[in-house]
C-alpha cells in the first residue's frame, strides 16, 4: 500500500523527497495507532540513529572549526608578538593577578538589575 501511495504522490507532484516524507509520515502514524509496540521500536530505531547522526556531524563540523579558528586564531596573535591575556612563564611578578580598578561607585552594588 506504501509503494502505491509512493508511486502516485511522486508521478503526481514530480518531487519524490516529498512523497517518500509524507508516506513515511503515513506509514508511522497508521503504525503508532495499529500495533503501538512496533512504534516503540521503531521509534527508538529512530532515536538512536539520529544520536549516532549528531554526534557524526559534531565531530565532523566542530573539531575542524575549533583547530581552524581558534588555533590559527592564536598562532596569528602569536607570530604578531600580541598577547592580549599578557601570559609569561614565568611570570616576572611574585603574583599573576592585575591591580583592580579603585571602586567609586558604591550604589552599583545595591540594585544588581
């Protein structure tokens, strides 16, 4: 019944993505109101594969990125001698922390929003 359906939804709007979403959605829903139990499996089939999907895709997008951007990024800063976080080892004061700013306004602190 899913391949006729199949068949005619494709010859008709000439787009065969769309026919085979919408009988995939057709198919799921008379499964979820036929035989529940089935869709829970395959429900959770579903599930597991887009988990595998996503971690895939995070992988494959974001560890590039993050070497591209943020490596080439420091090695840019690095090769012009500027370093914005002023790091030294070691560092030529007893302490690593940067004087405060004196506080002058004590009523910033009353009302926090």
């Amino acid at each position: 019944m899913a391949a006729v359906c199949l068949a005619v939804v494709c010859r008709e709007t000439g787009r065969p993505a769309a026919a085979i979403a919408l009988c995939t959605g057709m198919a799921l829903a008379v499964t979820a109101f036929a035989a529940p139990s089935v869709y829970v499996r395959v429900d959770r089939g579903f599930a597991r594969f887009g988990r595998g999907l996503a971690t895939g895709i995070t992988w494959l997008l974001l560890a590039p990125f993050f070497f591209v951007c943020f490596l080439g990024g420091r090695l840019l800063l690095r090769a012009r001698r500027l370093d914005p976080l002023q790091r030294s080892f070691p560092a030529p004061e007893s302490s690593c922390w940067g004087p405060r700013p004196p506080l002058l306004d004590r009523e910033r602190y009353t009302r926090q929003y």
